[in-house]
C-alpha cells in the first residue's frame, strides 16, 4: 500500500461516510488511490465485486453520485421556483414547452442520482439510471434552442412590418440568452469527458486507449472552451479574462506536451511518476484560470453595472454566481461519471477482441504490415 492510500484509508476509517471524505475521493483523479471502507467492501464482496481495482471504482462511483446530488438538487429546486413564475403571456403553445422543458428535464437528474447511488453496488442498473437522466437533461435544452422565436411567439396582433422587427429582435435576444445559459450545460461535456478518461488511465495505467483519446480530443476542447466564451468576453471581457480564458485554454494542452504519461502502458511506480508529475502541473495552470476568472466576475461590469455584486442593479448575486459554479462542477462531476464508464466498456472490449485476435493468421499479416509502415514511417 502506498503512502498516500495509506493517509486515505486512515481518513476513511475516521470520516467513514462523512462529507469531507466522499467531496476528497469525488473529486481525486488518481483511482489507483482511492480508499475503500470496510462496510462498502464487505457489500461490494456480496454483489460479488472482489477486485481491488473494481472496488475503487466501484467506490468512487459512490461519492461522485453523493457530492453532484446536493448542488443538483438545489439547482432543480431553482428551477421549479422560476418556473412556477414564468409569465407565458405571448408565446406560443410551442413557445411554452421550450420554456418548461429544461427545467423538467433538469429535475431527473437529482432523481436518478438518488435512485443511482442508493443502488451504487449494482453497477448496470445505477449506470443506466444516470446515463439516461445525463442524456435527457443535456441533449433536450439544445434541442429546443434549436426552434426558432418566430415558432415561438404568438405575433397575431402585429402588422406585417411589426412582426419582422419583433422577431428579429427577440430572435437576437434569444441567441444571447442562448450562448449565456447553456454554458454550463455546454462546458461542462468536454471537461467531463477528459476527466472520466483521466480517472480510467489512472484506474488502468496499461490501458493506452483512454490516454490516445486525451491527446487527441485536448486541443479540440481547447478550442471549443474558446468560442464557448466569446460571446461574454465581448460583452464585459477585460485584460483578466482573456489571461484566465488563455490558461484555461491551454491547460488541455499539457495531455499533448506529456503525451507519453498518458499513452503508454505505466506498468512501473516511476513510470506512474510521470502522470502524477503531469497532472499536478496541469491542475496548477487550471487553478490559476479558475483564479483569474473569479477574480474578473467579481470585479467586472457591462456598461456600469456590476457582474457580480450584493447591489441592485448587480446582474448576478452571489448566491446565483455560487449556483451557477456548482451547476457547472455537478454536471462535470455526472459527466465524467458516465463517460469514465464508456471508456471502462472501451477498454473491456478492446482488450477482448485483442485477445481473440492474438495468435491468428490475421494477427501474424497485421504484424508483418506493422513492421513495414513502422519502417517507412519511423
């Protein structure tokens, strides 16, 4: 056992279920030292999981569904409150489902993490639970952005040349709206992503798959965080900003600049080294953006007004900033939840389809094919 599943076990045993302890092992990266309790290993030996490394997984499963349960469970709470004060007066009946429909669809996901963590030792039965609420909940908001207003907007009582102003109009609020309210919905995919393929690495440090796919998604992500941005760095961006957006930008990077921690096999501690190296310098360049831009949302403003204040005219109170991060870290947090169990199915599969594939004729051309590209290549 190492040093530090050494401290974590010591923590377990004294915290046990405590809050502190599910928020630590939630939010580590490194599955290889995730601390099991005595009671989740003596359940997980009934469903039959016996495995160290099952277990962590199995373990950290438990707490990522406990920490994302209570910030989405405030935030679906919000979402019924606005919800039953919407003023629905001039849409349309179409206007009114685009209106309800995140909100409803919001509220499956504290649902489903419930249901999901209750049955947390059932691996295909709480997988399913909150892979089918993740879905609903992030792919129904944009599919109704997708309607335009003018669908959406009961314009009976205007002239011809009133509609066309209207609409226009209210189709550019619309699409500010749009590009302000779905970028935790929107941020919160990629991210989540990378972190279930880092947390699988980690778990598996033979595994090459979950590393390839790192160093080949890092820099489209990078680029995607960028333009998911823009718009709010033209409204009220500064000098803070664009630093924060540029670290925050390049820290995917880093999976290509130490691409070699995350593609190949680790099958030694000094190899596994070299992970741990990278992802600390990796976590320092995000939490210097994260930084950055806390510090610009609490001292920026658009025209005068604050961003971020207790004033009256502040367009966010803290309390709303505060539940718009945890929206942001929940839903990355189920994010990663369901794509660390993709690329589990990845690896498993990879792994049994090379093993049937090994020692065949097929697998002896394949390697004579290899051999050559490798030649003409290297």
């Amino acid at each position: 056992m190492t040093e530090a599943q050494s401290a974590y076990a010591e923590q377990a045993a004294t915290l046990g279920r405590g809050l502190a302890f599910h928020v630590r092992r939630a939010f580590a990266w490194n599955l290889a030292d995730t601390a099991v309790t005595e009671a989740e290993r003596a359940r997980l030996l009934d469903e039959g999981v016996r495995t160290d490394t099952a277990q962590r997984y199995f373990a950290w499963r438990r707490s990522a569904l406990a920490v994302a349960l209570v910030p989405l469970l405030i935030t679906a709470i919000l979402a019924i409150v606005d919800l039953a004060d919407m003023d629905t007066a001039g849409l349309t009946g179409l206007g009114v489902l685009v209106q309800v429909g995140p909100p409803i669809t919001l509220c499956l996901l504290p649902v489903a993490a419930a249901a999901a963590l209750v049955r947390w030792s059932k691996l295909r039965l709480s997988q399913r639970l909150i892979t089918g609420a993740w879905a609903a909940a992030t792919v129904t908001p944009v599919l109704l952005a997708l309607i335009p207003a003018s669908w959406m907007l009961d314009d009976s009582d205007l002239s011809a040349d009133e509609r066309a102003t209207t609409m226009f109009l209210a189709g550019v609020l619309l699409a500010l709206n749009y590009a302000i309210t779905l970028i935790p919905t929107i941020v919160s995919i990629p991210s989540g992503v990378l972190s279930g393929c880092l947390r699988v690495k980690a778990l598996l440090p033979e595994s090459t798959l979950p590393g390839w796919f790192l160093v080949a998604v890092a820099p489209f992500y990078s680029l995607f965080a960028l333009v998911a941005f823009i718009v709010i760095d033209q409204i009220a961006g500064n000098a803070l900003l664009i630093l924060g957006l540029a670290l925050f930008a390049f820290s995917p990077w880093l999976y290509v600049i130490f691409a070699r921690s995350y593609i190949d096999p680790l099958t030694t501690y000094g190899d596994r080294l070299g992970l741990i190296k990278a992802q600390r310098i990796s976590s320092l360049v995000w939490l210097g953006a994260l930084i950055l831009i806390v510090v610009w949302a609490l001292t920026a403003d658009v025209n005068g007004v604050s961003l971020v204040g207790t004033g009256d005219g502040s367009l966010l109170k803290p309390w709303d900033a505060a539940l718009r991060v945890m929206e942001v870290f929940s839903r990355s947090l189920v994010t990663a939840l369901v794509f660390a169990h993709v690329f589990m199915q990845f690896n498993r599969h990879s792994w049994l389809r090379a093993r049937r594939f090994h020692g065949t004729a097929a697998a002896e051309r394949y390697d004579g094919t290899m051999n050559e590209l490798d030649r003409v290549l290297g």
